[in-house]
C-alpha cells in the first residue's frame, strides 16, 4: 500500500469492542475527530472517505483564510440497489460554524467541494486492481 493503507481484520470474539455510534480517533488537522456510522461495511466505509475527505479539506483550508472553525460535521449517506449491489449515489450535508460571515464559510464550502479527492474520483472513476491474494486452506 503506498501512503495510505488501511487493513481490516476479523478479531476475537472476546475482545473488547466500541458501539459504532461514536469512535474518537486523534486527527491530523484537530485535536480528535469522532467517526459515527450504523454499523461497518464497504458502503458505510465509503460514505464516510466522502464525508471525512471533505471534512479534511474544510479544516486544511480554514487556517489559509483566516478562519478558525468552532464546530464542524459533514455527513454522508447514500444506498444500495441490484444484485450485484450499485450504488444509489451518495449526498452528503456540511453543518459549520466559525469566526467568519457565512458567505465566506459557504465559499470556503464550495471551493473546498470542488477539490475533495474522493468526491472526485468517485465522479469520475478510478482504478481498482487486486493486490496479493494469500489462501489457506
């Protein structure tokens, strides 16, 4: 994985496990950022690098406008049709509060919108190829 892998594994049964409605984890941008999601599949997982790469975007930028976020959410949903399973689109919402005049907050939005990778990419496509494939039988 080059820069920005990420592994899922399936875990002990024991072992102790949070509720999905609120994971904290520490943030490159803030101090933490809490991920909440129904429940953990590729769907959920989805909707939440659209939310959290527009999140990024909007605490990256703020700083280079002078603008210093008190409260910042964006949500993502989306569903699931067809067998196999495509997508229904995905919409997401922004709620925003900072020291700014909310026409320059929802500028910071629109051009923060226009740049988020993953929203991209998922417009327009990209790659997905399979790596190793390890079985054991």
């Amino acid at each position: 994985m080059a820069g920005y892998g990420i592994a899922i594994r399936m875990a002990e049964a024991q072992a102790p496990g949070v509720q999905p409605d609120g994971v904290i984890f520490a943030h490159h941008l803030t101090d933490r950022a809490q991920v909440s999601a129904e429940s953990l599949s590729g769907g959920h997982l989805r909707h939440l690098a659209v939310a959290g790469c527009l999140f990024n975007d909007i605490l990256r930028e703020a700083p280079n406008r002078g603008i210093t976020i008190t409260k910042l959410e964006v949500r993502a949903d989306g569903g699931f049709a067809g067998d196999p399973a495509t997508s229904t689109g995905i919409t997401y919402s922004v709620d925003l509060a900072a020291d700014a005049p909310d026409a320059e907050l929802r500028q910071l939005v629109a051009d923060c919108e226009r740049g988020a990778a993953i929203p991209h990419v998922l417009r327009h496509g990209t790659q997905v190829r399979s790596g190793e494939i390890r079985v054991h039988g």
